[in-house]
C-alpha cells in the first residue's frame, strides 16, 4: 500500500510539468494574438489593423460602389470657357485708310463674350444727334413698366414715331418726362458707359457719346436692361422698322434678307456752330452691335456721312463663306 502511495504521488508529480507547460503554450498563443492586433505592433496584421485606412481597404471597379451611393441629381455640365467654338463675327478687326475727310471712329461689341474691338479712337466721342432716342424711349418704358403703369396707345404710337420716323417734337416730349439730364446719368450708370456724358445744355441732341459707348448702348437695348424685361422686344422690332430719311448706315451693308434682322437708330445734324456734319449709326445684330461716327466740314452735305458710315461698315465685313 506504501508503495501504491508513493507510486500515485509520484504520478501526480509527473503530470504538473505537463499542466505547466499546456498553460504556458495558451498564453504565449493569447499573447501572440494580441500582438498581431495591436496597432504600431512589429507582429501587427496590414489585412486588420489599418481601421479607417482607405489605402487598406480592398478596390472594386466601382459598380458595385455607384450602386449604393445615394441619389444625386444630374447637374448640367458648366459651359465651356473656351470661345474657340463661337461663330465668327461678320467683322474683322482691322485698321482702315479710306481716305475720308474728316474724322471717323468705330467699334463692335461681342454679345456672347462682351468682347470689343474697334478703331484707335473709338473712345472719342461725338454729339449723337438723333441716336440718343433710342435710349430715351427705352428709358421712357422700363421706367413706366416699374412703376406698375401700361403706356397707353398714343403713347405707344408717338414712341413708334420717335423711332421709325426719327420725330423730334415727341423727342422732345418724351426727353421732358423721363428728366433730360438725369435720364443721361441713368443711360451711363445702367449701361456702363465710360467715355460719355452729358450735354453742357443739357439738351439731348448734344449728349456726348464714343462708338464705344454707342456699342455697349446697343448691348444695353438688346440684353433688356435699357427698356426691362416687359418692352424689350417691342423696342428691338420698332428699331427694325426704321424707315425714310433714318434708314442708312450700318445695316445697309449686309444683302437684303438679313437687313431686315438689324435693328437700328441712326443720328444726323449740321452743326452750324462748329460748322461740321454728325453722323452716327448704331446697330445691333444677333451676336453684335456696332457704332460709327463721322464728323467732317458742313458743306459736303449729310448723303457724304450717310455712305460714309456705310462704307466703314463694308471695308470692315469679313467675305462671305
């Protein structure tokens, strides 16, 4: 029995190293482990530990990725910047040596980029004569159209005469209601002209205006700032439908069919203080307006700056294609 003693002791004895060692083997596992899940650890795993990590994270070719994303709405593609694709204007941007007596100047405007080009002295300016009416009918409707008021018939019909007909007593009457002067000082500001002002006597006639300028007017009228949102389009058509004596110029140096597209306001005077003719032309196409202004001594008659506005206009044009 002694010996049955000692030989149980002795087995259980035996058997702790073995326990010892199992519980030393799950450890040094559980250790292991931990160290290959620790962060910054040399045993750490590059499939497991990089939480947030997106140059971890496994790539798909993105169907799968545009298939859960939330809804967008499509957005239209910004318009190009580049001017490369716009239609050619019919103008070339050249110096001219007509040989005319006088002075002459010129310029046209680039509706769809706002882009100008012109003569030398196309800040230069000149009386405009009867030009000016175009902005002070304009002026005359935006402003009735804000104040909440429809021009009645006869008002509509004496501003028709204003513009076809070039008729200066409802000039005059017109001029009278929107302010004279502070209606200048509104075409300035509103249009941003920069070379203009206003005349000495106030008088509308006498306005100083620059082809330049004359060409942001043009835009001014033809992107409804000038007559507002409500009369624009009737003031382009009456333009279109100048008739008689103020039918020259500019438009006149396009073939017939498209003649009929431009809208324009033309302004004649002899000066007899100054002993000169003034003439200028305004203009406005589809996707362009354009001014010309002449100057030269009295006695050569206004058909001389008539064609001459005209002939400006032709040694401009690029050829047809």
């Amino acid at each position: 029995m002694a010996g049955s003693r000692r030989s149980n002791r002795r087995g259980r004895h035996d058997s702790q190293p073995v326990k010892l060692i199992a519980v030393a083997a799950i450890l040094v596992g559980l250790v292991l482990v931990s160290l290959r899940l620790l962060p910054g650890s040399p045993l750490e795993s590059t499939a497991a530990s990089h939480w947030g990590d997106s140059s971890a994270a496994p790539r798909s070719d993105g169907a799968a990725d545009r298939h859960n994303r939330p809804n967008r709405p499509n957005l239209p593609t910004p318009a190009p910047t580049s001017t490369r694709s716009l239609t050619p204007l019919p103008f070339a941007d050249r110096d001219l040596d007509l040989n005319l007596q006088g002075w002459y100047s010129w310029s046209v405007l680039d509706r769809r980029t706002g882009k100008i080009i012109g003569s030398d002295n196309m800040g230069e300016t000149s009386t405009t004569a009867s030009l000016i009416k175009s902005w002070i009918v304009a002026d005359y409707l935006r402003r009735a159209a804000d104040a909440g008021q429809t021009p009645s018939d006869a008002k509509l019909a004496d501003a028709t005469r204003i513009i076809r007909d070039s008729d200066n007593t409802r000039a005059e009457q017109f001029y009278n209601g929107v302010g004279r002067s502070a209606s200048i000082k509104r075409l300035i500001s509103i249009c941003k002209l920069t070379d203009s002002s206003v005349s000495a006597d106030g008088g509308w006639s006498r306005t100083n205006l620059s082809p330049r300028d004359t060409a942001r007017l043009g835009n001014c009228i033809a992107d409804g700032r000038a007559a507002g949102p409500t009369w624009t389009k009737w003031l382009l058509n009456e333009m279109k439908l100048v008739r008689g004596s103020g039918d020259f110029g500019i438009r006149k140096a396009f073939p017939a069919a498209e003649q009929k597209k431009i809208a324009i306001k033309n302004g004649w005077i002899d000066r007899t203080r100054e002993q000169e003719m003034h003439i200028n032309c305004l203009a406005i196409g589809d996707t362009w307006t354009m001014g010309v202004m002449v100057r030269y001594p009295i006695n050569l008659g206004y058909e001389y700056g008539m064609k001459n506005c005209q002939k400006i206009t032709e040694a401009l044009l690029q050829p047809a294609t």
